[in-house]
C-alpha cells in the first residue's frame, strides 16, 4: 500500500467583541518554497530552526505564489502567543490582534520562522502567506488567528 504524507494547513480566523466569538472563517494558504525546503534539510540535518515565531500583516493584493519569500508589503508583525503540538504530525499556533491594533485594511497575512525571524518586518523564513480582506479602520474588533498544521498520509 503506497502512502504520501502532505503538509495541509488551515487558518481558524475568529472575531471577538467583548469576548465572545461571532464569527469564525477558514481559510487555505500558500505554503512557500522556502519551508517546503527547510522541512527537507531538517530530515538530512541541515535546517538550523523552523519553529514558528511571528506573524504580519500587510496592505498588499498581489496573489500568493509558492516562490514568495516575504509579504509584498508588511506594516504590522506580531508574536505567537501559543504554539503546541496537539495530536501525532499536528502542530497549533495562534496569534491574537487586539481591538487597538493594525488599524488598517489587511489584505495578506505571513507566518515567519526561524532563528532569523524577529519583530522587524521582512526578517525569517516565510512558512506561509494568504490573501485576507479585513478594513479595521473604524469599529475593529479583536482577531484570534489560529493555525492548524498536520503532516499527514495521504
């Protein structure tokens, strides 16, 4: 019996307002070239770091592609606040966005990782980027971004 073992990766995109969830989105995204590499020199052992550190947002709307090394245009990045392996091959990360924050239209999102991956935009290893339409320019709300990963058999 032949098995394929994939990467999938799914955003959980909550909307909060005084604490309770309203409204929840899914969404699939672009795993870059860049991690699809960085997971094959960690089984040769060669990678240097892939944990999952930051997250940006950005204003930009030009279509995700597998050769994207950074978001086309990031103005705001923020740190995960969990990260925990949950099940066999399944990772969850999250990230939360306060009322107060990013207050602009977000049009992409980027997952950054590894040991160069720091709060100035542009830095680390891009795992992944979607497009997302979001204008927080008047009554925001908080956002809890919740990514699932799972290397499974396919």
């Amino acid at each position: 019996m032949k098995s394929n073992a994939i990467l999938n990766d799914v955003w959980e995109i909550q909307h909060i307002k005084n604490g309770k969830v309203f409204k929840t989105e899914y969404k699939h995204n672009i795993i870059t070239d860049l991690s699809l590499n960085e997971w094959a020199d960690a089984l040769v052992g060669t990678a240097t770091d892939i944990e999952i550190k930051f997250m940006g947002l950005g204003t930009n709307t030009t279509t995700p592609t597998p050769t994207d090394t950074q978001l086309r245009t990031e103005v705001f990045r923020m740190d995960d606040i969990a990260l925990d392996r949950v099940a066999t091959g399944q990772t969850r990360s999250e990230f939360l966005l306060a009322d107060d924050e990013a207050l602009f239209a977000i049009k992409e999102l980027g997952v950054f990782c590894g040991s160069t991956a720091t709060a100035s935009f542009n830095t680390g290893l891009m795992l992944s980027r979607i497009l997302w339409d979001i204008d927080r320019t008047s009554g925001a709300t908080e956002i809890r971004f919740i990514r699932h990963d799972t290397l499974e058999r396919k």
